[in-house]
C-alpha cells in the first residue's frame, strides 16, 4: 500500500489512495513555532513530526511514501534507506489538506486553525522578504543595472558636448573618437587656440602623432569663435560628465567586488561584467544555476529569438556572452561552437556558486580553454 503524505499549519498527516487518514502528527499550536517548522520543510529539512509519522508507519509494515517535496523526499530516502519515497505533486494527501482543511481542524478539535493559517501565511512572507532583501545576487542586479544606466547618460551626455564643441571646433570630433579624451581635452583646454601639441600631450595619452594632427587642424579650425562663457559653460559640462565616468569605475569596481563574494567561478570563468548580466537576465544566481546551458546561452537574446519565432528564421547562437572575446573574436562558423562550450561552462559554474560555494573556476577556464583550441582545430575553414 502507497501512503501520502503531506503537511499543513496543523501538522503531517498521512493519508491512503482512498483518501482515509492512517495517522498524523500535530503541531504545537504556536504561530512561530508553526512557522519555524513550515520554513523548514520549505528549505527540504523534515521535521520530528515528519520522522516519527514514518517511523510509526513502516513499523505496521508501510515501505512505499509520497510527498510532494523533492527536498524532503531527498532528505528522508538517506534517513530510511529500506523505505521507498516517490515525488508526486500534487498527492493525495495534499489534495484532501487543501479541500477538506476546516473539517480536519473542526475533527482535531482546533477552532481557530483559519487565524492560525493566516498568522503563519503571514511571519512566512515577512520572513521570505526579508531573505530576499538579503540577498547579494539581488545587489548584483542593481548595481548592473546601474552600471548600463551610467553608460547610457554619460554616452548622452558626452555627444551633446561633441556637437556643442564642434560648433567651435568640428575637426576635433573625428580627430578623437572617444569621448573621455575628448572631454579632458575641452575641460584643461578650452579654446582651440590653445591646442598645442605639447598641451594635448600633456592632457591625453595620445600619440605624438595624433597630437601633432589635432594642433594642426586648431589652427586651421572651420569652426565659429567662443567666448569666455561659452569655454566656460562647456567645461562646466565636461567637468560633470567626467566625474560621471568616475563614478561609473567605482560602482565597476563594486560589482567586481561583489561578484567575487556572490559568484566567484562565475566571474573566473566569463568576468565580473558578463557574470553580472547573466544573473541579472536570470533574475537570480539561484535562477541562473536552473537555468539549462541552452538557455543561458541566448539569455540576453530574446528579442532575436522572438523575430525566430515569428519569421522562422534561424535562431541566434548567443546573447551577452557574445561580449566573451573568444566568442566575439572568433570566425562566424566557429562562433556557435565557442558560445556553446561557453555556456556549459558557465551552466556548471553558476551550479557551484549556488549550491555548494566550492571553487572550481580555474578548472573550468582550463577545460573552456582546452575545448576552444579543439574547436578552432577541428574547424579553421567553414563546411562547404
């Protein structure tokens, strides 16, 4: 005979394929003393209620049980070894826990079992929230989200100067691609008149030869003259938008930082940067380490994967783990392949870091960087 078993806020209780009860065992009838035990049973730790109903049961011959805790059926299959437990969701006996509840209590002679439930209902959720804020990965997210924040205002920012400045000197925006450098150079210089070699050198990291070509061209600038307000409101602005990408390299930092506490075979294997979206798509290291390495693959890829879906085109091969360099180094026939090792990796990485917080990372990148030589072996020319 299959007993089921199952629990609620007035104990564990066994129940037949008919729906008779075989046994139970109650609860102490206090709200947090409930609420400790049903925290437990959600965390997979059986309680001294659960141990005694089945020992009780197997003694009058049961050995065949199901639960509807994958958890708990883990926990207790290693406490009664000769005893058979099966997962089954839901059971029998949550069925009738959940339909019959008032008459089970009205029969247990517990009048109050519906405030109890809601008490408990209560301190459980408290308490879910209060993990929940507790979180690190969850800092992770925020502080990622943050971080794509600050590059897209001070990207913003940095091109409103670009077109600003150029209306003083428009040679210098093609001569400087990248925007810090070009706003220490409106911040320290100002005017074009003062564009020397010397003093570009002296602001930027730019070659002499780069130097050489922006003091040539602010001396035969197109652009309109600036006033003293003008020099000075733009450097105003770049001063600002610099310390904004100062800022942005803190809050880099913190989430290096972070990842190293949160996920550190994660951020070994794929960087602090790439690891921090990954469980920011996911919602969660947690969700993350659920994740197939299929899905991790693409995560950040969903819109291309919609567009499959409605158009039927192919699907992508990967999403932000494109920004791993040898996923976005490599040749388009091998890229696939690459992203795919890749996100295996990655799957057993984030595994580690959610469950057990082993170190494994330097392995991973060993046996990530051995698959990768194989790969560009086995495939230096794309199929015919």
């Amino acid at each position: 005979m299959v007993v089921h078993i199952a629990e609620c806020v007035l104990g564990v209780f066994a129940f037949d394929d008919e729906g008779r009860m075989l046994a139970s065992k109650q609860f102490p009838r206090d709200v947090v003393e409930v609420a400790g035990r049903l925290a437990s049973i959600q965390m997979g730790t059986p309680t001294e209620e659960h141990r005694e109903l089945i020992a009780k049961l197997v003694e009058k011959g049961s050995l065949e049980f199901t639960l509807e805790s994958e958890l708990l059926v883990s926990r207790l299959r290693k406490e009664f070894r000769r005893t058979k437990f099966e997962v089954q969701l839901p059971n029998r006996a949550g069925e009738i826990l959940r339909t019959k509840f008032k008459e089970i209590a009205k029969e247990m002679g517990f009048e109050e079992a519906d405030k109890l439930a809601r008490e408990v209902t209560r301190i459980l959720t408290r308490q879910k929230l209060r993990a929940e804020a507790a979180r690190r990965d969850k800092l992770v997210i925020r502080a990622i989200n943050m971080l794509d924040k600050l590059d897209k205002f001070a990207n913003i920012l940095s091109s409103l100067i670009r077109e600003w400045y150029s209306a003083h000197f428009p040679e210098l925006d093609r001569l400087v691609p990248e925007h810090q450098p070009y706003l220490k150079l409106v911040l320290e210089l100002g005017s074009r008149e003062r564009f020397t070699q010397a003093a570009v050198k002296d602001v930027t990291e730019l070659s002499d030869d780069d130097a050489a070509r922006i003091a040539v061209a602010a001396m035969s600038s197109l652009g309109a003259p600036f006033d003293e307000l003008d020099i000075k409101t733009l450097k105003g602005c770049a001063r600002e938008v610099i310390a904004l990408y100062e800022f942005r390299e803190q809050v880099a930092e913190y989430i290096d930082g972070l990842m190293a506490q949160v996920a550190p075979n994660l951020r070994t294997v794929v960087g602090s940067s790439v690891g921090a979206r990954l469980i920011s798509l996911a919602g969660g290291l947690k969700e993350l380490s659920r994740s197939p390495s299929s899905t991790l693959q693409i995560l950040g890829a969903e819109k291309a994967l919609f567009r499959t879906l409605r158009t039927r085109s192919r699907p992508p091969k990967h999403g932000v783990i494109y920004q791993y360099p040898e996923v976005r180094g490599a040749p388009r026939w091998q890229r696939g392949k690459i992203a795919r090792a890749l996100a295996g990796k990655l799957s057993i990485a984030a595994r580690v870091d959610a469950m057990s917080g082993e170190f494994v990372g330097e392995k991973l990148v060993a046996d990530l960087k051995a698959r990768i030589t194989d790969i560009k072996t086995k495939y230096k020319e794309p199929r015919k």
